[in-house]
C-alpha cells in the first residue's frame, strides 16, 4: 500500500474513532443503579431513574396465526380475547407487522376471557366481571380507555428485537425527560423506572410507538428477546402514537424529536429539507435525488478539485520519490528528511489528497442515516426500481450470489463499479506504481460488492456522485492532453 493511501486509510479511522468516543460523550446511555436488596418495589424517588425489583412477571407470546383480526383504516389489528388487549399491529399491509405488541395487556387478567364488540373505529372488550378495556383508533392514534379503575400495572407494550442483524441497528429506546429526549440500545435496558416522563416509546427503522405527551411513571423489564413498556396502575385512559416517522405526522403532536440521523443529525434534517423540496416540484423520489446528488456535487466539487491536483502532484514527483527511497533505503530518517524537502520544493501538501474526505465524510454519513430511514423512499418507484428503500433486484436468480448471499441481481452496484474502474483508469498515470493501480482497481471492485445489498436509494445517489466525478476527470484529461 502507498503511502498517500495508508495516511488516507489511517487518518479515516481516526475519525470514526473520534466520532465513537463523542458520540459517546454526547449522546450518553441511561444510567443504571444497581438494584437494592429488598423484596418489595421500591418508592420512586426524585433520580431520574432507579432500577425496580420487582416487576409482573413476563407475559407468554401466543402464535399471531392463531388470533383474530380486524382491519381499522390503515390499520390491521391481531387481538387476544383472553387477556383482552392487543397483540400486534400491521400498517398499510398486513404483512408490514410492527415489533411492538402486547398492547393494553394487565398482567393480573392474562387468564380471563373477554368478549369483543367492534363498533366503528372501536374494539371493545368485557367480562363478566363488567371489566372493560376501549380501543379508540383515529388515524395513528390510540387511546385506550380502562374501567373500572385499574389495581395493577398495564403493559403499554413490548418491543421486540429484529431478526435480522441490519434492522437491529436503527431499533432505539426513547423517552423525553427534563426537556431532553434520551436514546438507549434495546440490548443496553435494565429495570429501570422512569418518573415525570414526558412521553416514552421505541422506534425501529421507519415506524415508531409513542405515549402522546403528559406526565408519565414507566417501567421497563427486558429479556433477550423484548423490552416491556409498564406503565403506572393509576392511569385510567391513555393515547398512543403508532406509525411512520415523518415531521409531518409527529409535528401534529409535537413529537418530532422522536427522529434522530445519528451524531451528525443537523446535517441530516438540513438534507431531508433539501430532497423534500425537489421533491415538491419533481414528485419522484428518484428525480430528486438525482437532483440532490448534483446538488450535493457542486458543493463538494472545491474540495474534488483540490484532491485530484494534490494527487496528480503526488504521481508527478513519484519518479523522485522511487530514486530516494532506493537512495535511503537504509536509512529512514533521512529518507524521511528528504521526502519533506522535496514536498517543500515542489510545494506539495501530502495530506492535500486525504483532508478533503474529512469534508465529505460528515455528509455520507448524515446521507447514510437519512436515506436508510427516510419513511417517504419506503415503497417509491423510479425506473425499474419497484422500492427505492430495498435494493434495485432488476430480476430475480435461480441462485444465490456467494459471499453476498442476494438472489436478485441488482444492476445499480455493477454500474457504480464499471465507473468506479474507467475511473481509476483514467486517474492512473503512467508514473503510478503497478501495486498503486492495483490497489485502485480492488476499491472500485470492494465498492460494488459493499454496496449491492444496499437500498438502491443510497446505490442511486452514489452512482450520480460517480458518474459526475468520472465525467470531471475524463475532462482534464482531455484537457491535459491538449
């Protein structure tokens, strides 16, 4: 590996290094108290969290296939008639099942049959002991409606973790507490109290559950596979917000805070502003993040410039670079000497070819969050692409691609990776080393294969960036050449 790539390569891992220990510092975890030898609950006191010791015991999970249905607008209820509450929730098809489950459910009546009614937006559940539980639905709202008053705790509902490794990455914990809202790992949850909580909730990747706000004591109780949402014994109605992450949704009940791109969330917001207004004039997702990608370009195109004259710099002292490092082969200090007295000379930043990424490393990382959790990309079309937030699948194989594990063949990545290569043909001078044009070509061939499980949003955005920069080099090229 040359020189010029290794201080890239170290240099980029500082940076996530730095940007994990802030991260840290800047979002921290909840903080746990270690749990007190007593065998009763303890009185919630003013901490902003103590852990309990004693919560209802968790539920058993019953077979969804096995439980009635009914569908409330955009809304596909599975319910349990023993126990009375709700077992999960599926929005716009039946088969989009949200994590969140157990809804409504009082652990001391797990074992009781109800009778339902269903009546308008309502679902309705009694016994015979005239203990009824009401099921509002309007829109993404929920309230639910207890009588009479209930003695014990309610589960407001389970969230449970994705099967699949990727989805668990954007599955948070969120609760809003003395005008902050605090974020936690599902797998970071202990028992833990919460008092004066604003509203509390999860959110996965596109969807999330909410208290609507007010003044809350919440318990929480994990095993491997759910976090349990229990929510204080006193409180006899309560609303829910269940759906998409959208400002335009959560504004509506002031709880667009709820969404969050990560450590460079400013960044992100500014972004989702900019594609929702190309968007108002192209009404298509994938017009405007072409749109967004030129947009994005000519920002960057300084420091593009800057990068590609520090680079050729660096190959055209490369015939003097080779004769001292055979010079002082034996002698790195020296080497070392020489090396900066022929930057001086020829007036060369080593790192001019390096630092520009650290301008753009902010915004793909902001572009990441923001394109993997944009709710408005989920089912778009563009082309032959049928969902901008799942990969291109252009058609479908009769086997499964080895190492990548995709049975679709996906046309977007093998396009970023064909540009990717003319690319580093034209960028190579012949001054480059055989090992530096190697190592060129194996990037462009990493990229395509990093990026075709990928959502073909992001692939799309990134075969624009591509396509501008291979049209940008291919001009000074030609220009060079005259």
């Amino acid at each position: 590996m040359d020189k010029k790539l290794f201080q890239a390569v170290t240099l980029t891992l500082i940076f996530f290094l730095l940007y994990t220990f802030i991260g840290k510092k800047y979002f921290p975890q909840d903080k746990i108290f270690k749990k007190p030898n007593t065998s009763t609950k303890n009185i919630i006191n003013t901490q902003e969290n103590v852990e309990i010791s004693v919560l209802p015991e968790l539920i058993e999970e019953k077979n969804e296939q096995d439980l009635p249905n009914h569908i409330f607008g955009n809304i596909y209820v599975t319910y349990s008639p023993k126990g009375g509450y709700i077992n999960s929730i599926a929005i716009n098809e039946k088969d989009n099942t949200l994590p969140f489950k157990n809804m409504g459910l009082i652990p001391d009546e797990k074992e009781k049959e109800f009778s339902v009614k269903i009546e308008h937006n309502r679902l309705i559940f009694n016994n015979s002991n005239n203990e009824k539980k009401i099921f509002i639905f309007e829109d993404n709202i929920v309230t639910v409606i207890i009588s009479p008053e209930n003695k014990s705790q309610i589960i407001l509902f389970s969230n449970h973790l994705s099967s699949k490794m990727i989805e668990q990455r954007y599955q948070e914990i969120f609760y809003h507490k003395d005008n902050l809202i605090k974020r936690i790992q599902p797998k970071k949850v202990k028992e833990t109290s919460y008092e004066n909580v604003k509203f509390i909730g999860a959110r996965e990747r596109y969807y999330c559950f909410s208290l609507l706000e007010g003044d809350y004591i919440v318990d929480l109780k994990r095993n491997k596979d759910a976090v349990y949402f229990y929510l204080d014994s006193q409180v006899k109605q309560f609303s829910f917000y269940i759906g998409p992450q959208t400002e335009k949704k959560l504004k509506q009940f002031n709880l667009q805070g709820i969404m969050h791109y990560g450590f460079f969330h400013s960044i992100g917001v500014l972004m989702v502003k900019i594609l929702y207004f190309f968007h108002s004039f192209t009404k298509n997702w994938g017009i405007s993040l072409i749109i967004f990608s030129f947009f994005i370009y000519s920002i960057l195109l300084p420091f593009t410039m800057k990068s590609t004259n520090a680079m050729r710099q660096m190959q055209q002292i490369q015939p003097l670079m080779n004769e001292l490092k055979e010079k002082y082969k034996d002698n790195p200090t020296k080497l070392q000497k020489e090396t900066m007295e022929l930057y001086k000379k020829h007036k060369i930043n080593p790192l001019g070819g390096c630092l520009p990424m650290f301008f753009q490393l902010p915004i793909f990382i902001a572009l990441y969050q923001v394109l993997f959790r944009l709710y408005e990309l989920k089912g778009a079309h563009f082309l032959w692409i049928k969902d901008l937030s799942l990969p291109d699948k252009l058609f479908a194989l009769p086997f499964k691609i080895p190492l990548i594990g995709s049975s679709h063949f996906n046309l977007l990545p093998i396009i970023v990776m064909i540009i990717g290569l003319l690319q580093q043909k034209i960028t190579s001078s012949n001054t480059a080393s055989k090992d530096q044009k190697s190592m060129g070509l194996f990037f462009a061939v990493f990229i395509g294969f990093i990026f075709y499980n990928f959502p073909s949003s992001l692939v799309l955005y990134w075969f624009v960036q591509n396509l501008l920069t291979l049209i940008y080099h291919t001009r000074k090229a030609k220009i060079k050449a005259i």
